[in-house]
C-alpha cells in the first residue's frame, strides 16, 4: 500500500498506512510517544466486526468497530459514539485517554 500522512487536528500525530497496521507519533517535551492502530475484531455485544484496536505501548485505549459504514467507538462491548471518519475516531480516543490520564 502507499505511505499516507494525515494530520490530525491540532495535534502533533501522524498516520502512517502500511499493510493493516498504522502507527501514529506524538511528542510530548521531547519524549515521543507511540500509538499503534492494528486491525482486529472487535466485540460489539454478542456480535464481532471488523475494526481497530488503539494502544498506547502495551496499554489498549480503545477499540474502533466498522458498522454501517461508520466507525463506532466501542466501550466495555457496546457502542459509545458514532463518527464518518476513521480519523476523527482516533484523535477523540487519544482526547479521552489525555484527559482521563
């Protein structure tokens, strides 16, 4: 696949498409940061879809389900939000997980 770059909102990340893994690159006062996005099925109730899994090193942030063209934030196995953009769902997980943190 070809190498893309998106960026994100005001924030420092970057989107890097290659096979079904992306990674993203934040930085924070020098000390870089990595956020991998993998595919993965993901658990919606007693359903499974095609979605992401977003981590942060070895810790999972959250999880991406696509469903009826949209892609859904997945919370403890039930659908949170909906959003049109894949990128849009990413950077509100990376909000939340900054806020919570």
């Amino acid at each position: 696949m070809a190498e893309m770059e998106f960026f994100l909102a005001s924030l420092n990340i970057f989107l890097y498409n290659r096979k079904s893994e992306k990674r993203y690159s934040m930085s924070k006062k020098d000390k870089k940061i990595e956020i991998q996005l993998t595919d993965a099925k993901v658990t919606v109730g007693k359903d499974s879809y095609e979605g992401y899994v977003l981590t942060i090193g070895k810790k999972v942030i959250g999880e991406i389900a696509e469903l009826d063209s949209q892609f859904a934030i997945i919370k403890n196995g039930n659908v949170d939000s909906f959003y049109k953009k894949l990128e849009k769902a990413v950077e509100i997980l990376i909000e939340n997980y900054n806020l919570t943190k």
